[in-house]
C-alpha cells in the first residue's frame, strides 16, 4: 500500500507499507539523498513474513517533496519526519533499521524519542558519539581519528557515470519512480550540527544491533565496533561479505539477523 504523508506545512512523504498491518511495526530508514526503494524488495519481503514493514523516500529524494533550494532544513529535521511517519500510520512504537545515514538517523530516534522505538539496528554507519574506542589491547583511539571512507571508493565516486548492466536496475528503477534524472544534493548541504549523543546512547535502553560489514568502505571497520562500545547494551553481529551496498546475497543473512533481533526484544508482539 502506496500514499503520502504530511510532515511538515508543504512537505510530504512517499510512504509504502508492506506485510499484515496487524503486525509489530518495522521502519527502514535509507541513507544520505537515497529513495525508499534503496530497501530492495526481497530484503523487505523476507521482513514483512514478521512485520508491518514501512519504507518511505527522504525529503528531497524520490517521490517526496524536493524543496531543499527553497526551504533548507538540518538533517536533525529527517529524524523527526520519521517520527511524523509514525504519527500519521498510528503507529505508537515501532523497531527501526537504519542504513548508512538512516543509521545516524535512528541513533538520534533512540535518543530523543526512546518511547517510539521498540528497538534499532544500525548498518553501514558512524557513532553519533565521541566516545573513545577501545582497542582489543586496551589502548583507546579519538572517535574523530577513526577511518574514513577508503580511497578506493572516492576514486570510484569521481569517475563518469557508467551503465553497469544488471547492477544498474536498481538507478532505473529509482529514476522511474522518482518521475526525473536530476541528482539530488540536499543532505550534503543540510546543517549537519547538534547531532552529538554520546550521554543519551550511552544510557540508552533501547535493544540495539549493530551490524558489521567486513567490505564497508565508508565506516570501515572499526566504526561498527566503536559503535557498540558507545551505546549501551548493543550488540553485533557480523555479515560476511558485506559491504555498503544490500545485493541479493546479503538479504537472507541480513533478514534473519534482523529478525532475530526485533523477535528478542521482548516487545516484538502485536
């Protein structure tokens, strides 16, 4: 089921729900200037067996208001559209899963709106904490001096756009469902200020799972472990052969890694 939600005066949101509406409520929240539909479809089917699976385009993204250039907003302002989200759904607390800066979204929800989130699960992401990280032999490293992205991706990154076959199903289906080609740069320019967290997660109640991806190439290891160290009560759990991207090998690994998680919490029943 397909319809658009209000977040604020001028702004809505594609929203698409899938699975029994009766069941406990799953939010996927998508990364920096990316559509719903980077959620693939058989990852969000193998989800939806167990819950009311929602997925939606961020502002500027996708069929969602683009009006960045004529409104800016911070990115704080797309953690609270989540929250719109489930306001507008009835939906009163919901398990969160959120990719690359949809994961910096959700660490925001768990720290702000705790009664919302039934529980989280972060992938592809960096802490919004600036606590140390701990080194397996005890020694501690700035939060700040952890790596970034690897150079191999940003060469990647700067090369022309080429038409990779299969692989490109995805950008086609992305722009048919957009309705245009033009790329969006809103999150990059949005305020990226205020978004530290470090007490609220490090005090935090909210059953977390981190996600580990051994080929992450923009938090390489060992943001996912840093991340788990810095929010209270985590767990991780590793992927192999993941990396910043969700193809089909993944999915099922990744489901049930998810769902073992959400059906754990204690509250993961209608």
């Amino acid at each position: 089921m397909e319809h658009h939600v209000h977040v604020t005066p001028g702004v809505r949101l594609w929203v698409e729900e899938r699975g029994a509406t009766d069941a406990p409520a799953l939010v996927l929240v998508m990364g920096a200037q990316a559509s719903g539909l980077g959620w693939p479809d058989e990852l969000v089917e193998l989800l939806a067996a167990r819950h009311r699976v929602i997925r939606y385009d961020h502002r500027d993204t996708g069929r969602s208001t683009w009006s960045f250039d004529e409104h800016p907003y911070p990115l704080t302002a797309l953690a609270e559209d989540a929250v719109r989200v489930l306001d507008a759904l009835d939906v009163e607390r919901a398990h969160l899963v959120g990719m690359s800066l949809g994961g910096m979204l959700v660490q925001l929800l768990v720290a702000d709106h705790p009664e919302r989130v039934l529980s989280a699960t972060l992938i592809g992401t960096g802490a919004l904490s600036s606590v140390p990280y701990e080194h397996g032999d005890g020694t501690r490293s700035p939060a700040a001096a952890l790596p970034g992205v690897s150079p191999a991706l940003l060469e990647l990154w700067s090369r022309s756009v080429e038409d990779h076959g299969p692989e490109a199903e995805l950008e086609r289906r992305v722009v048919a469902h957009t309705g245009h080609h033009r790329v969006g740069s809103a999150h990059a320019r949005a305020d990226s200020s205020g978004m530290d967290r470090t007490d609220a997660l490090a005090s935090t109640r909210v059953p977390t799972l981190v996600v580990s991806a051994p080929a992450e190439p923009v938090y390489p290891p060992p943001h996912a472990h840093h991340i788990a160290q810095a929010i209270r009560g985590a767990r991780l759990v590793e992927v192999p052969g993941m990396g910043h991207a969700l193809p089909r090998e993944v999915h099922a690994p990744l489901a049930a890694a998810i769902l073992d998680h959400t059906g754990g919490t204690g509250a993961h029943r209608p």
